[in-house]
C-alpha cells in the first residue's frame, strides 16, 4: 500500500492521457489491495454454501476482476436491484 501512495504523486505528470491511465492504474491497484481479499473470501464463502470445500491457494491466485467475474457468473446477486435507463432514480440508486 505505501508504494501505491508513494506512487499517487506522480498521477498528474504527463499529458492528459498518460493521466487518465495513470488515475485507472491507481483506481486499479487499490482496489487489487484494498478490496481483493473480501472478493476472494465471498468467492470461498459462495463455494462453501454449494458444498464444495475450497481451495485458498487457488482462490487468491486470479486477479481482481476474474474473482469478480467469477461470483457474478454464479448469478446469485440477480435479485439485487439494479437500475435501467427507464426506471426512476430514488436516493440516486436507479431503482
């Protein structure tokens, strides 16, 4: 982590799309390390409830975004209310 913020300094160097990449790079990295373990524990949780026993050494193998990708492919989260583009926005949810 502290080599993630030592880095934040240098986000604005550049021009503005070396920027842009930059900022998504640390968006990137904090999530990584901020947010991959709970990702990785849900992911083991979810396996645990369908009877499987897993495997830690395997679930903190993939990258953030196959960890995610992997749960939402359960399609366990379908019932959480998402909103379209002709629902009404309340509290700013989209529901």
């Amino acid at each position: 982590m502290w080599t993630i913020r030592k880095n934040a300094e240098k986000i604005g160097t550049g021009d503005y799309y070396e920027k842009t990449i930059n900022y998504m790079k640390h968006i990137g990295d904090t999530l990584e390390i901020g947010t991959k373990h709970l990702v990785s524990e849900l992911w083991a949780l979810i396996q645990v409830a369908e009877g499987i026993i897993p495997n830690y050494k395997k679930i903190r193998k993939p990258d953030f975004g196959v960890a995610i990708q992997n749960i939402l492919d359960k399609q366990l989260l379908n019932s959480v209310p998402r909103g379209n583009k002709d629902s009404e926005i309340i509290s700013g949810l989209g529901i």
